[in-house]
C-alpha cells in the first residue's frame, strides 16, 4: 500500500480517482490546486503524486518544477486532457516520471503506478528537471499513444545529452524528431546541422563529418554512411562517452536516423557494429501513419492552418467525405504526402472547405502502393519470369517468351489490384481500367 496525492480541480475526476486507488489497496489524499498540493507533500511525503495540469493559479508544470526543486524523491506523474506535444516534453524535461493523457485507462494507471513503487523501492526513477528558460515551439504533431511515446522520448533525450537513433519510413518526420530534441536541450542556442548521407557525395559526407560543429550533428539515411566515415564517428562517440563526469564539455552531438533495418546491415557486413552498438542504445521509433491513423485530422487542422499562413487563403477545413478518404488513404509517404496532398488541394480550392474535386487525382487511387514500390515489385517479378522462362526455354520452341513474361506482370497485377481491394473485383476491374470479364480471365490465368 502507498500513499499518493492526486491534484485536479476538476471534483469528479479527482473523486473517481480515490475510488479507483482504495480500490486498489492505496491511501489518497487529494488537492485541487498546486498550493494545497505542495503543503500536503510536506506534511505526508507521498512517494507518488498524480497532477494535472490545467488548474486555477500555478498550472502543473510550473507546481512540478517547484515540487522536484523542493522534494526530489518524491515521483510526480502528469496528467492532462489538453495536453500538446509541447506539454509532454516540457513535462519530461521538468523531471516528471510520467506523462498521461485523459480519459485515464485504469490499467494503463495500475502499470504506472507499479512502475514508479518498484522504480522507488530501487531507489531510482527520479529524474533531473531541466534548467527553465524560452520554451521553443514544436511543430510534431499527433494525439496517439505511439505519438506520445515519442514526445516522452524526446523529453528524455532532451536532457540527456547522449547519441540517439531515430528510425521510421520516408516521410515520418525524423528531421523534425531530431530538431525537436536540439531546440529543447542546453545546445538549443548552438548550430544543428544535418547531413545527407544519400544525396551528398561520399567525398562531401566524409568533409562534413571530419569538420563536426559544435552543437547537434543529424547524421541523415546514416545506412549509407561511408565506412571511413563510420569509422571516423565510432571515434568521436568513443571519445565522448570517455570523458564520465565531463559529459558537459561534449562538443558535438550525433543524433542519426533511418529508414532501413540496420541491425540487418550489421549482420551483412555493410554497417559497423560498433557504431550501431553506439547509436542504438537511445532508440526512437516513429511508427508510420496507416498505423496511427487517430492522428490524421489533426495533422489535417494543422497543414490547413500552416498552408492558410504560407498563401494567405482562409480555408477552414475538409468536407466529411474528403476526410474519410484522408483517413482511408494507405499514406505509402506518410506525413510528407499528406503535406503534399493538403498543399494543393489549399491552392486549387475555390471555396473555404476543401472537397473532393479539389484532391483531384493527387492521392493516386486511394490504397496504391508508392509508384516506386510498386515498380520494383513488378520489375522483381518480371525479372524472375524471364530467367525462369530463359532457363526452361527449349531451342525451336513456338511460345514467345515476351508474351510469356507479359502474362505474368498482367497477372502481378491483377492479383495486386485484388488484394488492394479485399477480392472485390468490380472495384479492382475500376482500379486498373479494364472491364471485369477481362480481369477474371486475367485472374483464372494467375
């Protein structure tokens, strides 16, 4: 059983709360504002508080900076209903244990609570608060648990200044990730500089990374980093780490990021362990949009506004049915194309809400893969018919190993437009511009 106080001006939630905690086996005490709040932790030094952070006077956040100033065993976890990507860093960075958003999941509450008992009993868990100054402005956007994960994330890298890997798929934001941890750490006011990896030369690359700056280095696509240079980076991070109590004076900071498996081009050969053993140790995963789909009308809201400053337009928002296509939509570019899709349709659009005649054709047929995906998927399959048709080719055969191969892309095809469209094959007849007597007879030949 432990003693926890639970902050929220809001009667109901707080009641509720208690219930759930007695439940539990805890004692509650409760307070409505940071400063009943700060006197009851004086009075009990409860090992873990739950706060919110909308409340009459001193908000949350500033009542968890004097909290851990003044009680740094004591655990506070934060809890909001209106909470930003800002918020939760801020929070981390502050030395909050946790950072949750409301409606609270009651087993989501159990393993936090688990958590920061067994992290106090161990006598670890608490963390530094960060030195208070301008709060930079974060352009990451997204409501959804893995969204929050990675503002948690972030919050720690901020005030950790250690290497970091970034890794998601084209158009996941790793940039931004990686800007978002400069602009709220202590190298905020130092340079951050990326370099490309893909499409810069080796020669520029190994330049670059020879001169570091001091600051924050994004090693961008570090998969294609040379391997002088990977060598010459596995030095400098060795380096680094080395200097134990003078991790203040580090010079540069690497963070990397990639949208390859790594670990596979380690266990080929192509990547150096050592560095990968380095990068990986802080690890951030951006998880693509078809599989975070909650956060697709709120980046929406924000593109239109951001598009309504660039162009001077006053659009107020998709109309029903442009949304549930948005939402629909497979995102094979993830953010960066719904950025691309909304930039035009904000261009073309003739009236205030953007409609389905103002996307036009951008979207490329709904669920398509990306064009290059699905050219190399058919280029794969007509390469591996014609060596098959070539090896099996007997001298003075009558079959014309051409139409052979064009029988099989027609078929990748078809089974493709199929499975896109869950077996219905007057949708996939639609997709591909043929008539379905036509794509059944394509299909009895699959």
């Amino acid at each position: 059983m432990a003693d926890i106080l639970v902050v929220d001006d809001d009667q109901s939630i707080a009641s509720a709360f208690e219930r759930f905690l007695k439940h539990e086996g805890h004692a509650c005490a409760l307070a409505s504002n940071a400063e009943d709040a700060l006197r009851l932790v004086e009075e009990r030094r409860p090992p873990l508080v739950f706060m919110d952070v909308r409340m009459p006077g001193v908000n949350g956040l500033q009542a968890l900076e004097t909290m851990r100033g003044r009680y740094p065993d004591v655990y506070v976890v934060i809890m909001t209903a209106h909470g930003t990507s800002q918020t939760s860093i801020d929070a981390i960075r502050a030395g909050a244990f946790e950072y949750v958003t409301k409606p609270l999941d009651l087993d989501e509450l159990r393993a936090i609570i688990d958590h920061a008992l067994s992290a106090k009993r161990a006598g670890t868990g608490g963390r530094e608060a960060a030195d208070a100054g301008e709060q930079p402005r974060v352009a990451l956007v997204g409501d959804s648990a893995p969204m929050q994960e990675v503002y948690k994330l972030i919050g720690l890298l901020a005030t950790n200044d250690v290497p970091a890997l970034i890794v998601g798929e084209r158009g996941t934001g790793k940039e931004l990730v990686a800007r978002t941890i400069h602009d709220n750490s202590s190298r905020r006011d130092q340079a951050f500089v990326t370099i490309d990896c893909v499409n810069t030369s080796p020669e520029a690359v190994e330049a670059e990374v020879a001169a570091l700056p001091a600051g924050t280095v994004h090693v961008a696509s570090v998969h294609a980093l040379p391997r002088a240079a990977q060598v010459r980076v596995t030095r400098t991070l060795r380096d680094e780490s080395g200097r134990g109590a003078e991790r203040a004076s580090v010079r540069t900071r690497v963070l990397a990021s990639t949208d390859q498996d790594l670990a596979a081009m380690v266990a080929g050969g192509t990547f150096s362990l050592e560095l990968y053993e380095l990068l990986r140790v802080m690890t951030v995963r951006l998880r693509p949009l078809r599989e975070r789909r909650d956060d697709i009308p709120p980046l929406v809201r924000h593109f239109i506004q951001r598009f309504n400053e660039e162009l001077s337009r006053t659009i107020s928002g998709v109309d029903d049915a442009v949304m549930k296509h948005l939402s629909d939509h497979g995102w094979p570019g993830n953010a960066a194309e719904l950025e691309s899709v909304l930039k035009r349709a904000c261009i073309v659009a003739r009236g205030e809400v953007i409609t389905a005649a103002d996307l036009g054709d951008s979207l490329s047929g709904g669920r398509l893969l990306g064009r290059q995906g699905a050219e190399s998927a058919l280029a794969r399959a007509a390469r591996t018919a014609l060596h098959e048709r070539l090896v099996e080719k007997t001298p003075g055969g009558d079959a014309s190993v051409y139409h052979e191969i064009v029988g099989v892309v027609e078929a990748s095809l078809v089974d493709e437009a199929l499975a896109i469209t869950n077996g219905n094959q007057v949708k996939a007849s639609e997709l591909l511009g043929v008539n379905r007597a036509t794509l059944r007879k394509k299909a009895d030949r699959a």
